[in-house]
C-alpha cells in the first residue's frame, strides 16, 4: 500500500474515532476520571522525558543498517533495509504515547510487568522508569534491536530491566511459568489479530484484579481492530479505554458496570465544557 494511501486510512480512523471520543467533562465514572486527571491531563515534566527525547534524537542520527530478523510486522511506512534511524522515527513509541505509559505506571504502581516489543528500548524506558520498585521483563525478537536497547539501558543504569531475545510465542509461555502474577503488560509487537488474541489468552491465567494490559496501534488494520474489539467483549474485562494510539484493558471486578471509552484530553476538544452535566 502506498504511504499516502496508509496516511488517508489512518486519518479516516482517526476522524472516526474523534467524532465519538470523549474528554474528562463528558466521564462520570470515578475510576475513569482518576484515570484521566492523573494519565491524560497530568503536565508534569517527569525527569525522564528530557532524557529519552536525547536518546530519540540520537538514534535518529543512526543510520547503521540492521539485519531484520523481526518476527512481527513492519512498520506500513518502512521498506527495504532498515536503519536504527528508521526504527527510531518509524517504529519506537511517540513521546505522548510515551509519557502515558510512564504515568500509567506511576499512578498504578504495578510490580511484575512485561513488554512484549523491545525495539530500540524507548518505551522500555519509559515504563521502567517509572516504577523502580518494580521490575519489567522486555522481550524482542530481532537480537540486533536487543543490542541497540542494551547499550542504552545499561548507560542509564536502570536496574530494573531484563531483556529477553526471542519469539513472543516461545519465550512467553515459559516465562509465565515462572511468574507468579502479572500486574503490567504492555503488547507493542507482532501486529497480527490471531497473535494477540493468543498472547492474551497466556496472559489470562496470571492476570490479577488490578492488572492492566496495553495494546498498541489498535487501529493499525482491521484485523488489528477486530482483535481489540474481542478483547473489550471478554467476559473478565470490566473496562477498556481507548486512546486511538492505545488501548487499555482494567479486570478489577469492583467496576460493576462493564464500560468501553474513548478518550481525548480536553485540550483536543476544548468546547466540551461539561457545563449542562454540571448544572442541569
């Protein structure tokens, strides 16, 4: 497909997705505006955001080629022989992406956490940062990205971080034998519907009432967007957010109510002022 046909499909997702999202004026669930306040209209300037920008920017100025020897799907901008420089534009998280996950993970607090789609290690740092007292098991399938995150974990010093060099469905099973629960996992590889329905499926039996699993580019194709419309249909999700970029899924059975939103902060729509909500 060409870029400017993958570029037209993606705005008329978004402009989709838009038109029915929701902003903190429009929520009445408490858990959700918690949700919202702390994740999606905090502005702090967490320490670690100027760091990994540095590092983003670096990586952009990489062009050494990388063997690809990756299990999952391309970037649709990306073809030929890739470079660190690509991957770094084309493939690592964005920073608002970015930043959400950090808070995520800072508002939650989750303690044994998994990223299946190291990358060059960005959102790796994103998320490891943010909860030192936790420990996060990152698992990449191409060993030359391995090396590229590696060399950027090790020179912050995060002792946080273990890397896993492997497939997703060789490494997966086996290390959840050796866990006993999983409160975080955010899913950012292997762009396919049956895939992540199985990896979810592997995940179930470790999942706890607070656990919280992410899903990338939930609308990258349709069989993407098939898969995240199952997963907010299972009978043990109580709640799924939607971020466009993102989707999140909560299991914690004291939301009573099963609910699906989507989300926008307030800024994107700044004439949703809630005032008949309130006063009314």
């Amino acid at each position: 497909m060409a870029n400017w046909r993958v570029y037209l499909h993606n705005i008329r997702q978004f402009s989709r997705f838009f038109r029915s999202a929701k902003t903190l004026h429009q929520v009445d669930s408490p858990f959700v505006c918690h949700f919202i306040r702390e994740v999606m209209e905090d502005r702090r300037m967490f320490y670690v955001f100027p760091i990994v920008k540095a590092i983003r920017e670096d990586l952009k100025q990489n062009h050494s080629p990388l063997a690809n020897n990756d299990y999952g799907a391309p970037a649709k901008s990306m073809s030929g022989t890739r470079t660190i420089a690509d991957i770094a534009k084309h493939t690592a998280i964005g920073p608002r992406i970015g930043q959400y996950l950090f808070k995520i993970i800072h508002t939650y607090k989750p303690e044994i956490m998994l990223e299946l789609g190291t990358a060059v290690g960005i959102s790796t740092i994103y998320q490891a940062a943010a909860a030192l007292g936790g420990d996060l098991i990152s698992i990449e399938g191409n060993p030359a990205l391995v090396q590229v995150a590696e060399a950027e974990i090790t020179q912050l010093g995060l002792p946080n971080i273990s890397l896993i060099n492997g497939k997703f469905s060789e490494v997966l099973p086996e290390l959840l034998d050796e866990l006993p629960q999983v409160d975080y996992v955010f899913l950012d590889g292997h762009h396919d519907k049956a895939a992540r329905l199985e990896y979810f499926e592997m995940l179930l039996p470790k999942l706890t009432e607070n656990s919280i699993l992410v899903f990338s580019d939930i609308y990258w194709s349709k069989g993407m967007q098939e898969a995240w419309e199952i997963l907010i249909k299972h009978p043990k999700v109580r709640l799924s957010i939607d971020l466009f970029d993102i989707g999140i899924l909560f299991f914690n059975p004291a939301i009573l109510e099963k609910q699906n939103f989507k989300l926008v902060p307030i800024r994107w729509k700044p004439w949703r002022l809630g005032l008949f909500r309130f006063y009314s």
